[in-house]
C-alpha cells in the first residue's frame, strides 16, 4: 500500500481526498493546525468520518515550525500532497505577511522535509486566481501568470516558483494543480455557494458584489479529488516531472445565473443586495483543462447542479441540525 502524507487534511478539500484514499486503501498521514480561518468544530466535524481509520495518522502541526515538522514528519512517503494553506483572498490584502508565512514558508518547510527524507513526489495546491484578470480565456497554463492582483495569489505562484526551484536543484517531481472554484458538502462557509445558501434559508438578502456578470469555472469537489489522485498516479509511473495542469469544469457560470440556481434548489424567496466590486476580485475564471486531460485522463463529470443539489442536501443534513 503506498503511504501518502495530506496536508490541511481538515479542511474543504483535505478531507474528501483523505476519505477517498483511505477507500482505496492508501495508508495517510494526515496534518492540520486548524487555522482560526473558520471555527475548529467545522473541521473536526470533517475529521469525524475517518479519525479512527486504522490506516489514518493524524498531527495537529503548524507547519512553519520546523523542528516539529521534521521531528513527527520524518518519514519516507510515497507522496505528499500540500493543500494546507492560508486561503481568501479579499482576507490577503488586510494581512499579506500571515500568507507569505503560512502558505510560502510552510512550503519551503515541506520542500526540506522531502529534501531530507528521500521523499521526491509532490501534488501542490495552487489556484486559478494566479491567473489575475487574464482577459485570454479560457486559461491555459502556458499563459504569462506574473501579474497576481492579490496576496493570495502572490504566494500560490510563489510557491510554484519554489517547487520549480527545488525540483531543478534535488530531482523533486511536483505536479502543481490550480484548483478553479472548488464546491460541493464541507465547502468553506466564506465561500459564495455555503453563505449564499445559509442566507437564503435564514430569509436574508444575498450580497451581489457587482452587476452578476462576473463569472467563475465551479468545479465538483469529487471531480477535483478524482483529479488530485490522478496526479499522484501520474507521479507514482513517471520520474524527472515538473508540470503545471488546471483542474476546472471548463463551463463558467455568471454569478446572477449562479445565484438563481441556489434559490430555485432552495425553493427560497430570493432578495439580492447589489454592492461594489471588492479589490482583488477577478472578473472571469474559466480553465482549458485540455492539458490534464491528455497527462493524467482528468474528465469532470458533475454539472453545476447536481453538484448545487448534493451541496444543499449536505446543509439540511449538517449545518441546520
């Protein structure tokens, strides 16, 4: 059984790949230090299905420190995959040094770590918002990404620089996958899509930001998984690999259009409060996955609403009890 160590392994993404690989009996190693984004109970929660797996290790760590790191992370993996990471990015621009720390210094630890262990295959997390305000779409990944509008964004593309940097010097084979628009049950209760839904069911106005024409490339959290796994599959048959690939849906959705569909799965009444623009946004996210589908058979399947329909079923389940 090949043993993969999962980073932020509590949170939205974390916790469906860790749930995922211990069905298809992989043996993880699982690392979270339940950053005060949202509350720990949300992340507890998403542990709760898998704490006791007796193939699953768990290590509440932060992985800026290092010695604590290299003390109980020492190990030989058959990869790592590294979706910890300090996210939002309207948060970034009020405190871009916790981003640099978090998401930038944490993965130079990590960088280490394989350096030292004989650890050589990564999946790094990055994010479509690297992209900024590209007006080429769809988005392909050899497109010139050195024009990052947020803090965020800034230490996602600062990372992809680093693992070049330590492939080049220590044969490291990292595959960096940008995630477009992640959705779906346990999605982060910042995100549109969870406080959309919870403001509608509390009978409250939903906060456009904008004219709704913006649009995003949502993306099924099993089809992100199903694309991370194979990235690690890609990893295991292949050596000397330093690649970037989009994991999206290829199909933007205008927010307004977004927004009529959580309301008619709801059945609610909908009442919408037209604000500004918030800095940092990007207009349009939409991702050429042409590329992972050729490296690695990536093929999306859930549309919007379906995906919609399994998120709302989960918040009648778990977030209104």
């Amino acid at each position: 059984m090949q043993k993969i160590l999962v980073t932020g392994c509590a949170g939205f993404i974390g916790s469906h790949l860790t749930e995922r690989l211990l069905s298809e009996n992989y043996i993880v190693v699982g690392v979270d230090n339940f950053d005060p984004f949202y509350c720990r109970k949300t992340k507890e929660r998403n542990l709760a299905g898998f704490i006791n797996h007796p193939n699953f290790t768990f290590h509440e760590i932060d992985l800026c420190n290092e010695e604590l790191v290299n003390n109980l992370l020492k190990d030989h993996y058959d990869c790592i995959v590294h979706l910890a990471a300090k996210a939002g990015v309207r948060p970034s621009i009020e405190d871009p040094q916790s981003y640099i720390d978090t998401n930038i210094s944490a993965t130079r630890t990590l960088l280490d770590l394989m350096k030292n262990s004989g650890t050589n295959k990564m999946v790094f997390s990055s994010s479509s918002s690297i992209y900024g305000n590209l007006k080429d779409t769809p988005w392909k990944e050899t497109l010139d990404v050195s024009q990052p509008i947020s803090p965020y964004a800034f230490s996602k593309k600062a990372c992809e620089l680093l693992n070049h940097t330590y492939h080049h010097l220590y044969n490291l084979d990292i595959i960096n996958v940008r995630f477009f628009t992640v959705f779906g049950p346990r999605q982060r209760p910042d995100l549109a899509i969870n406080k959309f839904t919870r403001l509608l069911y509390q009978n409250k106005p939903i906060p456009m930001f904008g004219d709704g024409s913006t649009a995003r490339d949502y993306t099924f959290i099993q089809d992100i998984v199903s694309g991370i796994i194979k990235s690690i599959e890609y990893l295991k048959k292949n050596n000397k690999v330093f690649e970037n690939i989009n994991l999206g849906n290829k199909t933007p959705v205008k927010l307004l259009d977004l927004i009529h569909e959580i309301a008619n799965i709801t059945g609610k009444q909908l009442k919408i409060d037209q604000l500004p623009m918030q800095p940092g946004d990007v207009s349009n996210t939409c991702a050429d996955i042409s590329k992972a589908e050729k490296l690695i058979g990536y093929h999306p399947e859930t549309s919007l609403k379906g995906g919609l329909e399994a998120f709302n079923n989960w918040y009648l389940q778990t977030e209104k009890e």
